[in-house]
C-alpha cells in the first residue's frame, strides 16, 4: 500500500506541473501570435486604450472638482449682524460667549467703525459716505464652526439666529450644495457611461477573439481530431483576449496621463496669476490597479465570451 502512495504521488504532481506549463505556453503562445499580426494588435489596442481612457478621464476629473468642492465645503463661514443698538462692549462680550461654544472652532469679531473704513476704501462711494449722520453698518462676528457637514452647520446657524443680540445669521451653502447635487449627477453618468464602455470593450475583444477563431479554423479541426480537449484549444484565445485588455489598459493609462501633463502647463500659469496652489490629481498607484485589472478582466471575459459561442461550433465532421 505505501508503495502504491509513492507511485501516485509523483503523477499528480508530473500532472499539476503539466497543466501550469501548458498555461504558461499558452500565454507565451498568445503573445506571440498577437505580435505576428501587427496591425490587428495595434489598432485593437488604440481602440481599447481610446475607450477606456475617456472614463478614465471623466473620473479623475470628477475627482478634482471633488477635491476642491471639499476645500470649499470645510471652510464654510457663518456671519453673525448685531443688532444696530447693541455698544462695542456688549458686542465683544458676545463674541466671547460664541467663542465658548463647544460648535465653535474660532471667531473673528469686525467692529463696525471698522466695516465702515474698510467699505470707505473699498467701494469708492466715500465722498457719499462721509455725508452719513450715522454709521448704519453693525458690529459683525464670522464664526468658523467645527463640523464641516452641512446639516451640523445649519443647526449652529439656527442657535446663533436664536440669540437675542444677533439681527442676521448668515450661511450662504446654497451654492455649495448644487455644486454637490452636480457632482452625484456627473458621478451617476460617469458610472453609466463606464458601463457603456465596458460593454464596448467586450464586444472589441470579442469580435478580434472570433476573427482569429475563424482564421485558424482549419487548425482547431486538426486539433481536435488528434484528440485535444475543448479547454486546451480553449487558452490561447483566453489568454490572447487578456493580453490585448493589458495593453489597452496600460495605452489608456499613458493617454490620460500624457492630456493632464498637457493641462500642467497652463494650471502652473493660472497658479501664478492667482497666487493660488490648485493641483491636479492624477492616477494613484491603487487607481492604476484597479483599471490594469479591469482592463484585463474586461479582455479575458470578452474572449471567453467569444469562445464559448464560437469553439462549440467548430465539429470535425
């Protein structure tokens, strides 16, 4: 008996290291036979690098407006109006008090004589400020809150409002929030039109996948003929259909990289122009990841797609 178990094991494992080898000729086999045929190769892979890089592209710029709608969303202000009566005294106590609140991340109090200067050199209107009897600007509190989501804001700004003292609480993120209403759309389209193009990188793969099927269609015959199983034909179109989603992922990779380079340029200007240091974000290293998989999945399903329909068809008669 321990003699039959020595025997067998050596078989499966000369089978297990047959069946990984023969992978590994196939895959070696179905990247030479897409370097053979040029032309095929690299207009399949300019179309696939092509469709997959507009996605791409939709993404990571969703993705930057993203980023600058949260600067903005983190830095929402809310401006406080005192009442007109209401002295300097009175005034800076209650910014102290706003100061205490457990809301409040900082305060920046704005007396109104100096409201008053500030709009005096400003606006160009101060001949016609200077005939005024009265100031009829109020002392003014910008309250910077913690929370930088919107519905917290909001209920500070209602507790702020129910102060006596306070005329006016201000929270302008209308705007701000369509803005974010824009964004979930572009984002919703983004996912339907990937899917769009998704459908359309199979039906590429699976199109080249079913002209080389029939190209070497004689061949397939012989093959079975001598007996080799639906699988083992089977292969080197899988893997042929996974080189050519590799390297249209890679092509659209290289194509959205090279157009935000382009932008570079001119951001650096508008950089400069606007004392700002707005940058753009490109593919990280997990983004890049994920769409070499996609991309490569997207091939070998497309050419397992292509096979499953067309090998069965293909009968030594």
């Amino acid at each position: 008996m321990a003699t039959n178990i020595r025997r067998h094991k050596p078989a499966v494992t000369n089978a297990i290291s047959a069946y990984f080898l023969h992978h590994l000729q196939s895959l070696v086999f179905s990247l030479g036979k897409i370097y053979q045929a040029p032309a095929t190769t690299i207009m399949t892979v300019a179309v696939i690098g092509i469709t997959l890089s507009l996605p791409g592209g939709f993404y990571l710029f969703l993705k930057n407006i993203d980023a600058m709608a949260g600067d903005l969303r983190s830095s929402s202000q809310v401006s406080l109006y005192l009442d007109l009566d209401l002295d300097d005294k009175r005034a800076r106590a209650l910014a102290q008090d706003i100061r205490s609140m457990r809301q409040v991340e900082s305060i920046r109090f704005i007396p109104r004589d100096h409201s008053l200067e500030e709009f005096r050199q400003n606006s160009g209107f101060g001949k016609s400020i200077d005939t005024l009897s009265s100031n009829p600007l109020p002392h003014t509190i910008v309250v910077e809150p913690v929370a930088a989501d919107t519905f917290e804001i909001r209920n500070l700004v209602k507790k702020l409002q129910s102060i006596p003292e306070i005329a006016i609480a201000k929270l302008d993120t209308e705007w701000l929030e369509r803005l974010y209403t824009i964004i979930e759309i572009a984002k919703r389209s983004v996912t339907i039109i990937t899917i769009l193009f998704a459908c359309a990188v199979l039906l590429i793969i699976g199109n080249t996948i079913r002209l080389d099927i029939q190209n070497r269609y004689q061949e397939i015959i012989v093959t079975k003929l001598i007996g080799a199983t639906d699988a083992f034909i089977r292969r080197p179109f899988l893997y042929g259909g996974l080189w050519y989603g590799l390297l249209g992922g890679l092509l659209s990779w290289l194509i959205v990289e090279i157009g935000y380079l382009a932008i570079s340029g001119p951001l650096a200007r508008l950089n400069l122009l606007y004392q700002s240091e707005m940058a753009l974000i490109t593919f990280s290293f997990h983004d890049f990841i994920i769409l070499i998989t996609s991309s490569t999945l997207l091939g070998l399903t497309g050419s397992w797609i292509a096979v499953a329909r067309h090998l069965n068809q293909i009968e030594p008669s």
